[in-house]
C-alpha cells in the first residue's frame, strides 16, 4: 500500500480505501481485509477461493500443488495463518467490530459457492456488517462482469454514506 500512495494519486486513509477481486483475488481481498481492518472501509470479493490454504494436490490438482508449495504441509502454522476462517474465528469482537464493510457475491453453479456461502453464515452468526448476493451463474466472466457493476454501485453508496 505505502508503494500504491507513492505512485498513484490515492487518498491514503482508510476511510477512502477499498480491496477487492475476484476467484484467487477474491481470497486475497477478504484475507488482507482481515488482517488489516485498520487499513479498509470496504472489501469485495467475487466468487472467492476462501479456502485456498486448505487446498491440496491430493484434492485440488494444479491450483493444490500450487497451495502446497505456497502454503506447506497440511497443518502448517503458515496455511492457519492464512487461512480466512481461522482468521475471522480467531479475531475477537473488538476486532470484529472494526472490520470493513464485506462484501461477497458467488454463483449457485461455482465450485466455489459452498465456502462463500459459509462464511456468509459466519458473518451473520457474529453480525459482522456486510452483505452477500449469491446468484444463478458459475466461474467466470458474465457472472464477475456484473458482480462488478454491482460491487461499484455499493462502493459509492459505502463512501457516500460514511461522508454525511
């Protein structure tokens, strides 16, 4: 981030600063998110592949072996600590409280709608502010292009809101 404010025209404070992607990049917004509430009003994340750090290339393939070498072995202190459940279930409600707006969206047809779709549960069990669209569609494109339009319109809702 401090690299981002040096080469771009960027409001560097939290109340203007928003994380977002999709898939793979979904993941990495709702982790860093986590991690850094004190660094984000708002956090998307489009079809996200929330439980990257527990894949394998036993059950994953390709994108499994990749977490293997990325993360280590099965267990590792490295895959707990990026892990977005472990994160979220190990943050108490202080630090819960002072999480950015979240805000997730997967297709019905994705593989990867079964993870989104639980950490929607954990965010309605803690009441964590954030909103969650799970609609007809799967892994790709028509499905994110829209997401995105719709993740903007609420972005400018979150800023507008947080000005008055």
């Amino acid at each position: 981030i401090p690299e981002i404010d040096k080469k771009f025209r960027t409001k560097a404070d939290r109340t203007d600063r928003i994380i977002a992607g999709l898939s793979m990049g979904g993941y990495g917004a709702l982790k860093f998110g986590l991690k850094y509430p004190e660094l984000f009003t708002l956090v998307g994340s489009f079809s996200g592949a929330l439980k990257t750090s527990t894949f394998t290339a036993e059950d994953a393939g390709d994108i499994g072996k990749t977490a293997d070498v990325v993360f280590g072995a099965v267990g590792s202190e490295t895959r707990r600590a990026n892990d977005v459940f472990e994160i979220f279930l190990g943050a108490g409600d202080a630090r819960r409280k002072a999480l950015p707006f979240i805000y997730l969206s997967c297709g019905t047809e994705d593989f990867l709608f079964d993870s989104n779709r639980e950490f929607d549960g954990l965010l309605r069990i803690t009441k964590v502010a954030h909103e969650y669209r799970e609609l007809p569609g799967v892994h790709d494109w028509v499905f994110w292009d829209d997401q995105i339009r719709e993740f903007l319109a609420v972005a400018e809702q979150h800023l507008a809101g947080q000005k008055k």
